[in-house]
C-alpha cells in the first residue's frame, strides 16, 4: 500500500505464480485463492494484469514497455522442477545460511547448534 501511495512511475512488479514452494517439493501454496491484480489496485496500482499463455504475456511485457505508470503482473505458470534445483528440506542446515552471512557481512554471525 505504501508503493502504491507514492505511485513511483516505470516500476513493475512481477509475480511468478506456481502455487506451490517449489523448493521444499512442491508443496502448494495459498496463492490460488488469492487476487493478486484486486489486491494490487486496492492498494493504489494504477495497472494491473493476470496471465497464464504465451501470447497474453508477450502482449502485456510489449504494454509494459510503454507504459509508465506502477504496475504489476502476476504471471501464472506451471509446476516444474530443475532436475539439479537444490532442496532446502534435504539439504539446508543452519550452518550453510551462517556461512553466506559472513561472506556478506563478516564474522558476526554465531551459529547455535542444539543437537
């Protein structure tokens, strides 16, 4: 709602729209249910749009160009997984977020192991 009160020109929002956590599985999200293009212009969008095929894509992307108002675009897409997309529930342990957290920001993390 903030955005859309200051209503910055020639900023998009784009929302990639699988339903699902696809990086923990698949696991389905919420966001069937959800309006993002109502919620957008409640909040003060001045555009708005929903697609789900090619050519409503390239149209809206061509529009979009051009257009310089705040705008958002929920892009509805498929369920796929990269063979090689790393799984945070087989792989993750606390100590891989510590290790980029010190790479971007130092030594100032500690890193608190209950096992």
């Amino acid at each position: 709602a903030v955005i859309g009160n200051y209503k910055p020109k020639n900023l998009i929002h784009i929302i990639l729209n699988n339903e699902a956590h696809e990086s923990v599985g698949g696991l389905p999200t919420v966001s069937s249910g959800v309006d993002f293009v109502q919620i957008a212009k409640g909040c003060g969008y001045e555009y708005a749009a929903s697609v789900d095929d090619l050519d409503s894509l390239r149209n809206q992307l061509r529009f979009l160009k051009t257009n310089l108002n705040l705008s958002l675009l929920e892009i509805k897409c498929s369920l796929y997984s990269r063979e090689d997309l790393r799984r945070l529930k087989d792989e993750w342990r606390a100590d891989d977020s510590a290790a980029v957290y010190r790479r971007v920001y130092g030594d100032t993390c500690t890193v608190v192991n209950e096992d």
